[in-house]
C-alpha cells in the first residue's frame, strides 16, 4: 500500500455473475483486533452475495508491521486498530492512513484488477468497522449506494475507545474528533439521500457498557430526517423437543450475531446496487 507504506491483505469474493460481466461492489469493514480474514471465515455471507451478483471485498483493519513503537501494546490502538480515520499525530500520521485508503487506495486496486461496476458501490461493518462505514458514508455523499452495520460505535468523541483511538491519532483538538464522528456527521448531511440499516443485539456487552450509543446516532438522524432502520435484537427462543423445556440465546457482539442477519444486510444493498 503505497497510503500506509506496508504491505496489506485483503480478501475478495467473485459470485458466478463476474465470470461475464461487471458486478456491483461491497465493501466490509471489520471490528478491532480483526484481520481481513474474520469476516470471510465466520459471517457466511457467501450464499446471499452470490444470489445478487455482488463482489464482497474485506480489508484488514490497520496497517502492520510498521515497527512503530507501541503498536502491540494494546487491543484497541494500534494493530489491528486502526479506526478508519487519517492520523496526523506523530508516530501514526505516516502509516495509520485507513480512511484514505479505504476510500482511494483499495477501490483503485480492486477496479483496475477485477470486473466490478465502479459505479455501483456500498459500505458495511462491525463495531469499529460500522462507524467507519457510516463515516465513509456521510463524509462522502453519493458514493455509496448504501450503508448498513452491526453493532457501530456511533458516537466515539463520547465512549472509551473512540476518546483513546481519535486522541491517540488526531490529538487533544476534540473538533478533529468530529470529522470521524457518525453522530456529528449526519447533522450536517446535506440531503436525505441514504437509507440505513443498523443491527444491535440487546445483550451485547459493549452496548451495555456505552461504547457504542446507537440512541445518539439515531436521535442525530431523526433530527435531520435521515433514513434509518434501527433493530434491536432481542434474545431467540429454540426449544427441542427432546429437552425439558426452551434455550434462549441473546445477541451479542460475536459474529454468531452477524451470521444470523447477514443475508438481510445484503439483501438490503442489493436493493440499490441492482436498482
């Protein structure tokens, strides 16, 4: 990557639609700690993906081995951190340029090596990963045919990681914080053109701990008359005949959560990338 000056992977898949023509593309954005490789093994996406005839492309989620100091001394900076966001502070501004290279960089490579439809592009995520495709979004209106997310951080000036992750990366100025901010940035969305879907099972623990304040995104886009679909999953009931009595599993911030709501995420993009 010549944004972040180190090597990067990425994973892609092809439906059997791309094998003669130009597919429309999407692209997933990953929570903290994960590798592209996450999403591909654990979300099973596959089926969906294929039956709409969308390319699905999954980036790793900072830059690495870039030697920095203190880069592994921590889960939620640094590796596998990166927080979609362009660093300006010293020692992260030379590497930790995700948003740019989400946004340029990694589009670039993709359309000049694959058949996609340039045209014809949306955004997901989880986690660390869906406010970064609701900031791609809002930053960048008319790129994206439409975004969705599991279980954002929607408001990160305002919860624990976001205040480490942004300070960490963009320094004590909280107004440059804003600029990265799902929250901030829909007050100032210039039209109403994006429709949102957001996934947040009840019982995760992060939504508990106020890392995530879905209640302050939606509130922001209320107030601005901005699409979005909000669902709150609650905990599911799977009885068997066999035991005595009923199991009840609650949603949480696993990729169990995202395998059992991902087919409605892509059938939500295919709806304007297919239109």
């Amino acid at each position: 990557s010549a944004e972040l000056k180190c090597k990067m992977k990425f994973g892609i898949y092809l439906p059997p639609k791309a094998e003669t023509g130009k597919c429309p593309v999407l692209y997933w954005l990953s929570g903290l700690t994960c590798t592209e490789q996450n999403f591909i093994t654990k979300a099973g996406f596959h089926q969906a993906a294929a039956e709409h005839g969308l390319i699905v492309v999954a980036p790793d989620t900072s830059p690495r081995g870039c030697n920095i100091e203190g880069e592994d001394e921590s889960w939620d900076f640094g590796t596998g951190a990166g927080f979609y966001v362009d660093a300006t502070e010293d020692p992260w501004k030379t590497n930790y340029r995700m948003y740019s290279y989400i946004k340029d960089e990694l589009p670039k490579l993709i359309n000049a090596n694959f058949p996609t439809d340039p045209d014809r592009v949306s955004i997901f995520g989880h986690s660390m990963g869906g406010h970064g495709a609701l900031i791609l979004a809002l930053k960048n209106p008319g790129k994206y045919k439409s975004v969705s997310a599991f279980a954002p951080i929607c408001n990160p000036i305002q919860c624990q990681w976001g205040k480490k992750a942004l300070g960490g990366y963009l320094g004590s100025d909280v107004s440059k914080w804003e600029a990265y901010d799902a929250t901030q940035l829909v007050k100032s969305y210039p039209d109403s053109h994006l429709d949102i879907l957001i996934d947040q099972g009840k019982d995760d623990q992060f939504l508990s701990a106020g890392q995530l304040l879905p209640d302050n995104f939606i509130a922001a886009c209320t107030e601005q008359k901005i699409p979005v679909v909000f669902r709150l999953q609650q905990a599911s009931c799977f009885c068997d005949p066999s035991l005595l009595g009923c199991c009840f599993i609650g949603y949480d911030h696993s990729y169990f959560f995202i395998a059992t709501f991902i087919n409605d995420h892509i059938k939500h993009h295919a709806k304007y990338l297919n239109a």
